[in-house]
C-alpha cells in the first residue's frame, strides 16, 4: 500500500486547491463509497459547513484553512474552535 489517504479540494479557472470553494460533495460521496480509500476534505469547509461535510462524505479526515481566517494568513481562534467543535460533534454521531 503506496497511498494512505487522497485530499479531494477544488479548483477554479485561477488555482487548484487552496481556493476556499466547496467542492462536489454528491461526486465525491459517490467516487469513494465502498472503495476501501481513505478520504481527507478540503475546501470551502468552514465552521458552518464542516458537520454537514462530515455527515454526507465520512472523511478520514478534515482541512481547513481559509474558512477559519480573520484576514488572509491570520487565524481566528473562535472560528478554529468551532470548527474544531462542530467537527467532532459530527464524528461522535
């Protein structure tokens, strides 16, 4: 085994990851449902979003960057902790 997880991200016309747009959830649910991959999700993930993710796609794992930013490279601590929060409360259900 060569590969342990796949981020999945978007892209647009300007870059490919790292653009804080959500990507197709429905496809992405559907490309790894029943393939034994682990998944990890990014882009456009957010606090308000990120247990509606968790709920739909069952990733390994989450990224998230600009979704918890105050302004571009500074971080928010209230919207990292609830992010944090509303992650793991999608995890325990």
């Amino acid at each position: 085994k060569q590969i342990d997880a796949i981020l999945v991200d978007s892209r647009t016309p300007a870059a490919i990851g790292g653009t804080g747009v959500r990507f197709d959830w429905d496809a992405a649910a559907s490309l790894f449902s029943g393939a034994g991959m682990k998944m990890v999700a990014a882009g456009g993930l957010g606090p308000a979003n990120v247990a509606e993710a968790i709920e739909k796609l069952r990733p390994w794992g989450v990224d998230v960057a600009s979704g918890v930013e105050a302004s571009p490279g500074r971080k928010d601590p209230e919207k990292v902790r609830a992010f944090v929060e509303n992650a793991r409360r999608a995890r325990a259900s």
